[in-house]
C-alpha cells in the first residue's frame, strides 16, 4: 500500500466572508481580529464618515454568519484594538479626543451591554493603545504625552473602576515618540512583555520592556536589532518561563531594503538567539502577527521603494522552514489582524477596495496540517522521494485526483 504525506505550509484562500460593503473607506490595527474559545471571531474597525471614524464591532460563530455591526464610538484616530476572553468577553482600546487632546477609553461587554470608561483626563495627548487579557485582567499599554515635553508609555491592568497604572520611567521613544507603536503580550505568569519603536530620530530600534511579576512596576529594556539598519514595527508574543517571539520590520535608513526579521528568546533564557530574515528578498513590513504552537505566522505588504503597494501575502515557519505565500495582491487591500484557530485554520481580516465600494472582507485558509492517505498501519518501512519520478503505482494528489507523477511531497511505502 502507499501513503501519499502532503504538509501543507503556504496560504491557500479556501472562503471569503464579505462581513460589509459601503462607501466608507475602512482602517485596521494589527489587533483588530480576536478568537475565544468557543473558536467566535471577534472584529472591530474603524470606518471614515465625514472627519471623524466610527468604530464597528462584529462576530461570527461557527457554522454561522457575521453579526450585524454595531457601532460603539467615533474618534479622530483609527487605532482601536481588541482582545477577548476565552468565553467570548469584549475588550476594546482606542483614543478619541475631549476638545483638544485624545483621552484612553475602554469598552468592554464582560457584564452585559457595552460600557465605556474613559480612562485618562489630564489634557495631555494619549495614542496607540495596544491590549491583551490574561486570568481575569485586562492589561492595556499606550503613548501619553508628557507635561514638559517629550513621551512615555503608560502600563494598565485591572478590570473596570478598579485599573492600575503606572508609567514607564526609562522607556525611550524620542522626539517623535506617538511613532512608537507598541505591542503588549502577557505570559501565562502574569509578566508584561512590550516591543516597541525606541530611540531618537533616526536611529530607531526595536525596544524590549519587561516586569517580573504582575503587578510589577520596575521594568527592564533592552535594545534589539537585526539586519535592517533602523526597525520601526514589530509584534511579540510570551510563553511560560520566559519564551519570547517577536518580529520586527525596518529598513536601510534611506527608507529603502524594507526587511522582516524574527527573533526568539528560549524559556528560562535572557539572551536572543540570532535574527533570521523571514520575508527573504521581498522589501515587507509587518502588518499582523500570531503564534500557535511555537511556530510564527504574519502578513506583511510589500513596498516598493517606499511607498505601500497594499499587496498582501503570509508567512510562518510551520515546517521549520520561513515559506512566503501570496493573500491577496490586487494592489487594493490591507492587512488587519491574523487568526489561526483550534483546526489550525487561518482567518485573515482585510479592507478592500472596489471602485467606489469598500469591502470589510475575512479570508478563510485552509488548514496548516498534514494530508495523507488512510493506511493500515503506521510503521514505516522506506521513505521514497517522488519528486519528478514515475512508478506503476496508485497515487493521488492533494484534491484526490489519480496522478502518476508528484511535483511535491514523499510517500511512505509499506
């Protein structure tokens, strides 16, 4: 008998939910894409209605169709971000202004209805919130403006009425600090984790901060660099005993060679191994980031020169190996968030362009797993490598069709 092994390593688009159509133009975060348990998408973006953006929300459920949006807030910033329980709790950050200056606000549904804190009221200026919920607390990480100058980021956790903050004192974000686009992940131990844009103009690096317990306010930094000779946008994602992933986005400093690296910190570890190109010769930035079972998933859009073409493609290393693979490369999309669920299928969500219609669209991959055919049993007695050769045997493709030459895979003769 033979057994045909196929492992499935790029993005293959097997269904497209069109979640809505208008004329409103649409805007992503990387954190605009959220999966509980119960594997129910959770949604949220930002649409232009005249100088403001509204903020939308919606949710699937397997096996059933999106909800009808529900609009929650209007802002002048299109940076909302959401995260959610493992039975399905909303939690949503995002800046809006309060006459001059944008003041933090958080929604959430964890008792019902959606309510609204606002969080911050210093007539000072707060920017790009980036979130997570982890045992009960929401954690929310921002840039605030300081008083005499300059910029900081600002650390949340607890739950409504009962949030503490804290500033933290030695992160370095530069004269341009509401650039530095931080990302918040907290290990299953309750320790904060934040990448982010640090420096002055222009010699920008990807900036690591680290507490040491929750409820922690000293924290650690330390400056990580790759083969890029500025970075500017990264993500990063934490694991027990102190794992880390993280991916980060730069260039040559002429705003030119746009590279995506990888970096990862083992558990019970303190130093970074080496950085590995991920998006090979592409000139890509970052657009999402998720990890599942130690391995990496992103999309990134390709640049050209320095300008966004909106040509967006995935990347992951689920084989041990960084593969690269075309979403969507029409020149009229952008990336929000990247989802891979419980059957290792992906979503991804994007905002498209269609003439005059602008599209909110999910993208549905098929599943990161390995194919192969019912067998008797499982030892295997001689791996053959079929690749461009020609036997007398049964062998089917991927779609089930009988071939009697493979372009790829191995089979396992028994």
């Amino acid at each position: 008998m033979v057994v045909i092994f196929f492992l499935i390593t790029q993005w293959v688009t097997v269904g497209i939910d069109t979640i809505l159509v208008n004329s409103n133009a649409k805007y992503l975060t990387m954190q605009s894409l959220a999966l509980d348990s119960f594997n129910t998408l959770h949604a949220i973006w930002h649409e232009r209605v005249g100088n403001y953006y509204q903020l939308f929300y919606a949710y699937k459920k397997p096996d059933s169709n999106w909800s009808t949006p529900l609009i929650l807030a209007e802002t002048t910033n299109p940076n909302g971000v959401i995260a959610v329980t493992p039975d399905g709790k909303v939690h949503i950050a995002y800046t809006s202004p309060v006459v001059t200056y944008n003041e933090l606000y958080y929604l959430t549904n964890h008792y019902g209805n959606f309510i609204k804190v606002r969080i911050t009221n210093d007539n000072l200026w707060d920017y790009s919130p980036t979130i997570a919920f982890r045992d009960s607390l929401c954690h929310i990480v921002w840039i605030k403006s300081l008083v005499g100058g300059g910029y900081k980021l600002y650390y949340l956790w607890g739950l409504p009425h009962n949030f503490q903050i804290v500033q933290l004192r030695n992160s370095q974000l530069g004269d341009f600090g509401l650039g530095a686009a931080p990302y918040l992940t907290i290990s299953p131990e309750g320790i904060c984790h934040i990448s982010y844009r640090g420096g002055n103009y222009p010699e920008y690096h990807i900036h690591h901060a680290e507490n040491s317990f929750l409820g922690d306010t000293n924290f650690s930094y330390e400056v990580l660099t790759t083969i890029n000779l500025y970075d500017y946008n990264s993500a990063i994602y934490a694991q027990e005993n102190g794992e880390l992933f993280l991916c980060a986005s730069g260039d040559d400093g002429f705003g030119l060679r746009k590279r995506t690296c990888y970096l990862y910190r083992p558990p019970n570890s303190r130093e970074w191994q080496p950085y590995q190109l991920i998006t090979d010769t592409n000139s890509a930035e970052i657009r999402s980031f998720f990890v599942k079972d130690n391995k990496v998933h992103i999309s990134w859009e390709r640049i050209n020169g320095n300008l966004r073409t909106q040509m967006i493609y995935h990347c992951s290393n689920f084989t041990n190996n960084w593969v690269n693979s075309e979403v969507l490369v029409d020149g009229r999309s952008q990336s929000g968030s990247l989802i891979i669920d419980h059957q290792n299928i992906g979503y991804l969500l994007i905002g498209h362009q269609d003439g005059n219609n602008y599209q909110l669209l999910c993208l549905k991959s098929r599943p990161f797993v390995g194919i192969e055919e019912e067998k008797k049993e499982r030892r295997l007695k001689k791996i053959i490598n079929l690749k461009g050769k020609k036997f007398d045997r049964c062998v089917y493709d991927i779609s089930g069709k009988k071939v009697k030459y493979l372009t790829k895979g191995v089979y396992f003769k028994l």
